[in-house]
C-alpha cells in the first residue's frame, strides 16, 4: 500500500493562517467509506494547503459530489488508498461528504419509485 | 422532511451492478447509458495458493488485474445519482462482488447465447444474495437468437426473474433494461401489495 512507510498526518497551522495538512501513514480508513459514498471539497479546504495526493483528491471534488468509485479511477489509486486519502480530507474538513446523513435502503420502494421517474427523463 | 430530500447539492447515490462473462457487452453498456466515458479501476489482487504448485512449503502467489468498469448517471432534479459498476464474472470475484452488491439496487447480468454459461456464477450469486436482478441478453449481429423461455431454462432462473433482450450498445435500450431491472426490485420491495378488490361488498 503505497501510503504504509508515511507518518501520520498532522494539521497544524504554519507561516501565517493556512493549516499544513500531512498525509498519513494509516492503511484504514476512520470514515465509514464505501464505494458509492459521494464527497465534495469543502469552503474550508480551499483556505488549505494539502499534501500532493490530497490535493489532487480535493481538486476532483471540487465541482459537486463525487464518488469513491469514481475517485479512484480518476486518480487511478486502488480503492482502499483513496479511502483513507479521503479519510483524511474528511477528518480535517477539507471535505464533506455529499449525501443525505441517513442510510439510504435501496429496497424502499419510494426511492425506487424515484428512480424510476428519474429515468423516464433520459 | 423526508429524508432523500436533497439538501444543498448532496445526492442520494445508488449503485447498479453489470455483471457478465468477458466479452459480452458490459464496458459497452456503461458506455451506452452513461454521462461520462466510462472509467476503468483497476484492482491488482494477489490470490493465494489455492489451485497453484507449492515450491518448498511456500506458498506461491499469482497477481491479476481486475478492470472495473465505473459510469454515472445524474439526476439532479431528483436528488439522484446512479452508480453503474461493469464487473467481471468469473467466480474468483465473487469477494469483490460483496463490496458491489452490497446496498445496490440490483444487478444486470449480461448474457451472450454462444457462451451462456458464462452467466452461471452471477446468476448463482445474486440469487443466494437475494440482490434482484434480472437477465439481458445483447444479441450480437449473427448469432443464433433464442427466446427468453429457452435462456430462462437453460440458466435454470426462477419463474419471476425477468429476462430480455438488449442491444448494448444503445442506450435507449440499456435505458430499458435500467428500467426494468428498477420495476422488478420495486416488486420485489412490496411482493405483497393487495391487489384492488375487484368486487365491492
Ligand atoms: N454486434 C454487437 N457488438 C457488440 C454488442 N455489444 C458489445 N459489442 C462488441 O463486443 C465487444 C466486447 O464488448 P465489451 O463491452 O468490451 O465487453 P465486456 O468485456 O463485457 O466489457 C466490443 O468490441 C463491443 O463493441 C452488441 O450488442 N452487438
Ligand atoms: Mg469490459
């Protein structure tokens, strides 16, 4: 895992009032992540200074939600890297996430319903 | 508030799988129906022993790639965001599967006749997973066209498992069988709606 050998990440405020984010040494995630899970960069990131992997992260999600999914293809990092890269975004609120806080049940069938309406405009 | 409503810009994102033997149309279908080119990840998984020779009590170990498909649709209007993950089908997949299957509105299983059986790890693992989903044929130019019935028995399906037929490289038709796979996890959700009585007393 190609973040295994780093320190743990730190934020703490260098020259002046932009925090110093440091990437991690973690191989866990601390958020409940998964592949679906849509993040979005946060009005607070943009006052950060990240570390090059995050940095690229964050300017991906710059424009709305994205997924992890699609994260990880983009950045072409295994999913699990991008896990804890976001884990780390989310921790110093660089990121938010960007979906609805309760647990969507894909068997509802009202959320169905919507999709289903939804797709009749495509 | 119900609680799907969408607040800011969040999405409630939901995932769909393609699932198929090699070749059979899923990266085409993604593609077909998707609002970006469709992206590949690309996981190297390091199996174990199992099936491989031994050198000196030590294990050996064997790498592969595994390419994911990724595409997306938007629906901003509906606070909605579809997830479309074209999977491999082999059997030595199926950990991966978990992580795919697991909250997703449904599968596609992609079929193509000449290799039917190439159909039969998915359709086993979405049945025991008890993830709706339903059989799409793409009918590749050429080939030998068997009806639904004849696929429906030789896959073995269970009466209320849908089958059709798609051309996966349009995407009014994979729009179809988008929809159709939505509608048969929508039945699935409520199995027992009361039908309206059909006499009054
Ligand atoms: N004639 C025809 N060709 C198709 C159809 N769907 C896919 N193909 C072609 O079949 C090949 C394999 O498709 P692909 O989507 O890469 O399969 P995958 O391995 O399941 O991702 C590609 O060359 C496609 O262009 C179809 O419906 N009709
Ligand atoms: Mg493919």
């Amino acid at each position: 895992m190609r973040t295994g050998d780093r320190t743990p990440w730190v934020v703490e405020p260098v020259s002046g009032p932009r925090p110093y984010v440091v990437t991690g040494g973690r191989t866990h995630s601390t958020h409940d992540l998964d592949l679906a899970s849509l993040v979005k960069a946060s009005q607070a990131g943009r006052g950060m200074e990240l570390e090059s992997e995050h940095e690229l992260a964050f300017r991906l999600c710059l424009h709305g939600p994205v997924s992890v999914a699609e994260l990880a293809a983009r950045m072409r990092l295994p999913v699990q890297v991008v896990k804890v890269l976001l884990s780390d975004l989310l921790s110093a609120g660089a990121m938010v996430p960007a979906m609805p806080t309760v647990t969507v049940n894909p068997a509802d069938p009202e959320i169905l319903e919507r999709v289903l309406v939804a797709l009749r405009t495509l | 508030m119900s609680p799907y409503a969408p607040s800011d810009d969040a999405l409630t994102p939901l995932k769909i799988v393609i699932a198929g033997g090699f070749g059979v149309g899923k990266t085409t279908m993604v593609g077909a129906v998707s609002e970006i080119e469709p992206l590949s990840t690309e996981e190297t998984l390091t199996i174990a022993s199992a099936g491989l020779d031994r050198l000196d009590g030590i294990d050996c170990k064997a790498t592969t790639t595994v390419t994911m498909d990724f595409g997306r649709i938007t629906f901003p209007a509906h606070g909605l965001v579809l997830l479309l993950f074209g999977t491999p089908g082999q059997e030595r997949f199926w950990f991966m599967w978990d992580d795919l299957a697991h909250g997703a509105v449904g599968a596609i299983v992609l079929v193509d006749t000449r290799r039917l059986q190439d159909a039969f790890p998915a359709v086993e693992f979405f049945e025991r997973r008890a993830t709706p989903f339903l059989i799409a044929v793409n009918h590749f130019d050429g080939t030998h066209r068997y009806t639904p019935l004849e696929v429906r028995e030789a896959l073995g399906l269970r009466a209320d498992t849908p089958v059709l037929t798609c051309d996966a490289r349009s995407r009014e038709s994979a729009r179809a069988v988008l929809t159709a796979l939505v509608g048969h996890a929508q039945r699935l959700a409520v199995p027992h709606r009361p039908l309206p009585s059909a006499s009054p007393a």
